[in-house]
C-alpha cells in the first residue's frame, strides 16, 4: 500500500490550504473529503465569503486576515480566477464603543488603510441605507470585500492537485481505524464534523450551530445593492448582529445574522430557511434598507458554525495521538484565514515555528463565552 507522508481528512478552506502548503513543503500528501471541496453541507461552502481585517483589538486574526488577503490574491491571480471581489467592507457602530475604537486602533497598528464616516456621510454615500441614529458612525476598510467561496476552495484543491496531492472522495465513520488511512501523520479539518470523528475529546469542545443565509432579488435594473453601489456591511448596532455581501455574480443581496443559532447535525439537519428567519430578515430589512423590504427571497442557505468556546481556532496535536493533527473551530469567521491557517499548520506538524496557546487544544472550553468577533 503506497504511503503518504500526510494524509488530510476535510477538503474544506482549512484542509484545502494545510494539504497545499504540505505539498509546497515537499511532502506527498493526500486529501480527503466526503462530498467534494466546498460541497453544500460544509461551512466552506456557499457562494460568498466575508473577508475583512478588523476584528476589535484582536490584532492577531487582523494580521491572519491580511496575510489571507495576499495569498488568496496571489492564487487567484496564478490561476486565472478572479473570485476576490473588493468591495470593501464597511462597520457601523456607535460613537464611543469600545468595539469600534478597538478596531481602529488595531487597524491604524496593523498598517490598514481605513476611513471614518459620520452618520451624514454614510447616509450620503449609502443612500439605499436608511441611517437617522446620529450617534452612528463607520468604518471603511477599502480594500477588504468578499470572496466567491465554494469556487475558491475548489480553485485550492486544484492548485494542490497540480503540486501532486493525491484527492479521493470517500468518508472516514466515526469508529475509524488509523491504520486504514495510509499516511504516516493524519491531519483532521472537518468542520462540523470534528466532534463527531473525536466525541471524547471535542463532542462538549466544539459546538455545531445551524446558520441560515438568505439571498433577496433586488428591484430589475436596480443596481444600488451590487458592488461597487455597495459594499460588505456589519452592522454592530443592531441586537441581532446582521451583516450582509451586495450583489455578487446576480446571485442576490446576501443577509445573515452573526449568532449562534440552534445545535446542528450536519449529515442530518434539514437545510431549509425558516420561516420565522426570514420574517426576522424582512424586518431588519424595513428598518435598514427599505427599498428591500418586500424583495423576494431568490434563495436561501443553511451551514453551519462550528464553534469553540469563544472563538479561538483550534489548530494542535491531539493529546494522546502523536501523529494526528486537529485543525477546526473556525466558529463562523474561520473562510477567509484559509491561507493563514494553512501556513501555520503545516510548520506546527513539520515541526516549526512557533506555538499560539490561543490556538491550543487546552484553551478549548466546555461552556460557549464568544469573544471572537
């Protein structure tokens, strides 16, 4: 049986970029997935993906995000995809919150550009928004936006195939048996599906959320809502925490809310929109974007998080398990640190580079306290 130097379990943007930087590294690796890369019941799925810099006084994830930009740039680029959409992504909050004032000082530290607007120059600039609150204000990071995501995760994996990764669809149960994996160390970076594979370990570490995204037809002709009219959003004001991508590809207005939703079985769990989500949508939509309050609903999505106990990635060896590898946890903001994440796992398994205790199995929590925003 021919022997791999490392074998990656999870071809989603985690997998995808570990296996990429392994076989750049030299390594013979194979990867593996149950349905295909970005396939529709991952959290790497779907058509878009947020990709900013500002996370608060987190600076670590805010200098991830920027290294993540480049070589998400630098791939697209050799392969001739033009999947990164720059949009820019716009925060609103309110005046003196501590969230806001955090996340411009990181930015100012970590060297990227931004721009402040007042309330009025927001309600100037984005007129199809409905902004009275004066208190209001943004942040404007012009050279964030969004990333067609199920497209460029399949865009890694065939760039890693090229540099000789071996890709297989098949599915690793539950009750695996190491041995039938041919590859000296394992890599796991399934997602949702981690405290499935280790129940012992992560059933009660990481925690599965159903996510539900919605996607409404702007008005024929109405080209208020596409970039470059208008860009990513978050909107830290609102309880429900929405945040949005414009009109992409004629795909629709995306609409979500960053919360965690109900526990969620991802081979099981039905992926229909609810109704009370939607109504839930419609409101946000009449108080913030009137002109969509009655748009229909051209699609609708349900993924999922997979959360830590506050966010932190997980990213470290298993503690009994000398050549097994775990790199999950990306808890609803982990697409676009793809790259990074790649980059530091594959010096932590070949035993280099430095270890981030953020990062650490032993930071893991078994009761959710978010602080990764």
């Amino acid at each position: 049986m021919l022997t791999y130097d490392v074998a990656v379990v999870g071809a989603g943007t985690f997998g995808a970029w570990t296996a990429w930087w392994l076989a750049r590294a030299g390594k013979s690796v194979l990867l593996l997935d149950a349905w295909g890369p970005g396939h529709v019941r991952s959290s790497s799925g779907d058509e878009s993906r947020v990709i900013r810099m500002g996370y608060g006084a987190d600076e670590i994830y805010t200098r991830m995000a920027m290294r993540s930009l480049t070589l998400w740039q630098d791939l697209f680029q050799q392969t001739r995809q033009p999947l990164f959409h720059k949009t820019g992504v716009l925060w609103m909050a309110l005046d003196g919150a501590k969230a806001g004032q955090d996340t411009c000082i990181t930015l100012r530290s970590a060297g990227v550009p931004f721009e402040i607007l007042t309330s009025a120059g927001l309600a100037k600039r984005y007129p199809q928004m409905h902004i009275s609150d004066p208190d209001l204000f943004g942040i404007l990071e012009p050279g964030s936006g969004a990333i067609q995501a199920r497209r460029a995760v399949a865009t890694v994996v065939e760039a890693a195939v090229k540099m000789g990764v071996q890709y297989a669809t098949t599915s690793v149960p539950p009750d695996f048996d190491r041995e039938s994996i041919p590859a000296k160390t394992l890599v796991f970076a399934c997602g949702a599906w981690l405290p499935k594979l280790f129940p012992h370990l992560l059933g009660s570490r990481i925690f599965p959320t159903r996510q539900e995204v919605l996607f409404f037809a702007p008005p024929a002709g109405d080209l208020r809502f596409a970039p470059p009219h208008l860009p990513v959003w978050i909107d830290f004001v609102h309880p429900l925490g929405p945040y949005g991508i414009p009109d992409i590809d004629a795909r629709g207005f995306k609409l979500a809310f960053d919360r965690h939703g109900p526990a969620f079985d991802p081979d099981f769990g039905d992926r229909l929109a609810g109704a009370d989500s939607i109504a839930e949508a419609r409101s946000f939509l009449a108080e913030r974007f009137p002109s969509l309050r009655d748009a229909p609903l051209a699609e609708s999505r349900v993924c999922q998080y997979e959360n830590t106990s506050n966010g932190d990635f997980l990213i470290d060896r298993h503690p009994d398990l000398e050549n097994v590898w775990l790199v999950g946890g990306g808890s609803g903001h982990g697409f676009k640190h793809g790259p990074a994440v790649g980059e530091y796992a594959c010096k932590r398994i070949l035993g280099g580079g430095s270890a981030e205790p953020r990062f650490s199995i032993e930071s893991k929590k078994t009761a959710q306290q978010r602080s990764v925003f």
